[in-house]
C-alpha cells in the first residue's frame, strides 16, 4: 500500500525524551533538574498533541535499562512519575485524555502499581488523545513476554503453531489494540531506538531533532510532523508516480 504521508496526519506519535541530563550539565545543574524540566516539557507535548488532534502519543518515561543508573536518579526517576501522576492525572481526565501504561509492572513498588492502575481505570471511557506512558518498558522483554504466553498456549494444546501469525504476536504485546506509530521522535540528536517499540516501528518514520528534551516546544513539535509530512511512506510498497 503507498500512501503519500503529507495528506495524512500522524495518527500515533512516540517520543524517545532524550537529553535531560546533557540539558542540566550545559547549565551546571544536577541530572535531577533536567528531568524535572522534562516533565514541563512532557506536559507542553501533551498538550500539542491533544490540540493537533494526534490520536495516540506514547512516552518512553523510564526503561526496562534505566534501573542501571545511580540508585539516587532512579529513586528521583519513580519519585517524579508519582508527582506526575498526582499532580496531572485529574487535569489529564479534565482533559479527556486517556491513559495507558506498557511495560513490565512485576517487582514495582507497590504504590506504583496502584498510581498506574489507577490513572488507566480513572480515564479509560475518555474519548481524546490516548497518552501511553512506557514505563519499566523494554521492547525485547515484551516480545518475549507475548512469545512465552504464546508457547504456554501452545503447550495447553490451545494453539496450534501454524496459527502463529504477525497478528497473533501483535495481539499478545501490551500496545494490543493501538495502531503502530507513524512517526518517532527522539530529541537531543541520538539516532538510536534504544529498545523501544521493536516491533510496532516497522514501518514508523523516524525524526531525530537536536534539541534536548527540556528545549522541546510547540514549535519543534510541529518542525517534526512537518518532516514527517514530506516523506512518502511506501510500507514496501512502490512510490505513488510509479505504482
Ligand atoms: C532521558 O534523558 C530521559 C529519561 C531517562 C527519563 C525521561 C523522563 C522525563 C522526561 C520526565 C519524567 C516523565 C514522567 C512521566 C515521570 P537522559 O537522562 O538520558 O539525558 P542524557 O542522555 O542527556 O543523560
């Protein structure tokens, strides 16, 4: 299938929000002042992308690798996921978004759990802009989480392996029932993945910005769909002039 990106608009957006701890260094403030920034940041994209009508927007807020940081950041890390929950989550429903978080929730803190729990039960009939939080999210242990859920229902003799197909693993994954990015943005001008969405990325369009994440505004937001709007997304298919 060619469609040509610059008549449709990105459905689904996922940010890699990168560049916090570079932000602070360049301004001789600790890690932890960047990361706080970040959420001013997260709350500005939020917001865009409500307002442009984005249907999905999804944030890797903390990965399954983040735990091998000095303890104090990662403490500072969950601690700001809580603040942002109860600080945000009244005003997030306000807004009609709903909430959904991916990612592994065995071994967290239990409160954790509960916030998260939570904020996706409060809002889960909001009809807006679902906001997914990747949180303890790894792209590589979900697939594996989805394929040992497949080889248990296999070995119940509940599934025969022919009828393992791309939809199936898709159905298994925690982004079951969200439609694949179309474009990926990862600010502070890495241009990794970094274990994020695997499998959902196959055909997204990628936009690394330079700016890190505290620097990201309205305008870069709008910078990026404008990118993505010139390219032509041809999922394997031929270009438009020659199909
Ligand atoms: C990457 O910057 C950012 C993170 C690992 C955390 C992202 C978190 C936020 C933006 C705020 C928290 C959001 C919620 C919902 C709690 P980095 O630390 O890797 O920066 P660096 O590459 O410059 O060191």
């Amino acid at each position: 299938m060619t469609q040509p990106a610059s008549v449709v608009p990105p459905r689904h957006v996922a940010i890699i929000m990168d560049g916090n701890g570079r932000w602070a260094n360049a301004r001789g403030l600790p890690r932890t002042a960047g990361h706080k920034q970040g959420v001013e940041a997260l709350r500005g994209a939020v917001r865009t992308a409500s307002e442009l009508g984005i249907e999905y927007l999804t944030i890797y807020s903390f990965s399954a690798e983040n735990w091998s940081r000095p303890r104090a950041e990662v403490v500072f890390l969950l601690d700001l996921l809580r603040r942002f929950i109860l600080q945000d989550v009244a005003e997030l429903h306000r807004a009609n978004i709903r909430i959904k978080v991916i990612g592994c929730r065995e071994g967290l803190e239990s409160d954790i759990v509960a916030l998260l729990e939570h904020s996706e039960k409060l809002t889960r009939d909001n009809t807006g802009l679902t906001l997914i939080v990747a949180f303890n999210y790894g792209s590589r242990q979900e697939i594996a989480r989805a394929a040992r859920s497949i080889a248990a229902d296999v070995r119940a003799g509940l599934l025969d392996p022919e009828e393992i197909t791309p939809e199936l693993i898709a159905s298994r994954l925690d982004t079951v029932g969200i439609p694949d990015p179309d474009l990926l943005i990862r600010t502070s001008g890495e241009q990794r993945i970094s274990n994020y969405l695997l499998w959902q990325c196959a055909y997204t369009e990628f936009v690394f910005v330079a700016e890190h994440w505290p620097d990201f505004t309205r305008e870069s937001f709008e910078q990026a769909i404008a990118e993505y709007r010139r390219r032509e997304r041809r999922f394997g298919g031929l270009a438009a002039q020659t199909a």
